[in-house]
C-alpha cells in the first residue's frame, strides 16, 4: 500500500504542467539593462554590472553581474552570444516558475541553464531547495540535486564540503470532506 501510494505521488510531482513544456525560442533577441558595461572585444565578452537584467522571449534573467560571451561572427549587426554567466542574487523567471540561486550559467548553444549555490525553485505553489538546478528550455524539465558548490573552513583549518539533500514542500490541493 505505501509504495502505491509513494509511486502515485512521485508520477503527480514529475507531472509538469503544460505552460513549463513549451519550448523556450532561444533565438529570440536578447534585451538587457544594467548600471555599467564593459566591452572586451578582444576577449569576444561583455562584463554587465549593478542590477543586471536581462531578457530573452518570456524568460527573465536577473543578477549582480554578468559576463557575456560571443563569438566573433557577427550576424545582422550583432556579435553572436554564446553563454552567459551570472553572480550575485541570481534570478530566472519563466511562466509559472521561479528559481533562484548564487550564479548560473546560460548556455545558448545547448538552451540549458545551470543554476548552483543556495537554489531554490517555486512553481504552481511547490518549492523544492536543493544545491544545483538544470533547466532544459527545449523540454521545460527542470531537474534538482543536492550537489553544491563551495567548501567552509572551519577554525581548527578543516575543510568540509557544502552539499547534501534536495528538500521542499509541495502544495495539496483541498478535498472535500
């Protein structure tokens, strides 16, 4: 009876909700703003600082920092992006879904995105907390370890590592009585 009802709820959480499946146009324009730029056209990157935000389609970037790279083929006037890394406070907000984390790296070539360090994700009132978040933005799957980055110094000079278990609430819908 308990691995019935363990595996009913494990398909119901894994379900995911229609808006989360559409595929996300990664060939959509990039539109940013931030408190400075600073362009490295020998190095094919961009450093965005102070309040960073950027937009691509329906989804929204958010962070500290950014670093921008491009490759040097340029296409309609604009230098190709290939990646974006981000620091500091770190937010992406699609429909439906909003996670959060200390850096996350954009990859456009493979339309995934990587978040580490501290995640939190919530979507249809669900939160799940964990320490790495892949986002597929083909499929919409989003997948939570507990891996995380970063080790901590103790006083005595032991070094341990940060990480551990994925862990979260997720929401139950009212029944009649």
């Amino acid at each position: 009876m308990m691995r019935a009802f363990t595996a009913s709820l494990l398909l119901s959480l894994l379900a995911v909700p229609a808006a989360a499946q559409t595929r996300h146009n990664s060939n959509a324009p990039i539109d940013f703003n931030a408190g400075t730029i600073e362009l490295q056209d020998r190095a094919n990157r961009a450093i965005l600082s102070g309040g960073v935000n950027v937009r691509q389609a329906n989804m929204t970037l958010e962070a500290a920092r950014m670093t921008v790279a491009y490759t040097g083929r340029v296409t309609e006037g604009s230098p190709q992006v290939s990646r974006l890394d981000a620091s500091g406070g770190v937010t992406v907000t699609r429909p439906d879904q909003r996670a959060r984390s200390q850096y996350a790296v954009y990859d456009l070539n493979r339309r995934v995105i990587t978040m580490l360090g501290g995640v939190s994700l919530a979507q249809n009132g669900n939160t799940v907390n964990g320490g790495r978040l892949t986002i597929n933005l083909d499929t919409g799957r989003a997948t939570i370890d507990g891996s995380s980055i970063g080790t901590t110094r103790a006083p005595d000079g032991t070094v341990t590592q940060q990480g551990g278990r994925v862990t979260g609430r997720f929401s139950v819908p009212t029944r009649g009585q």
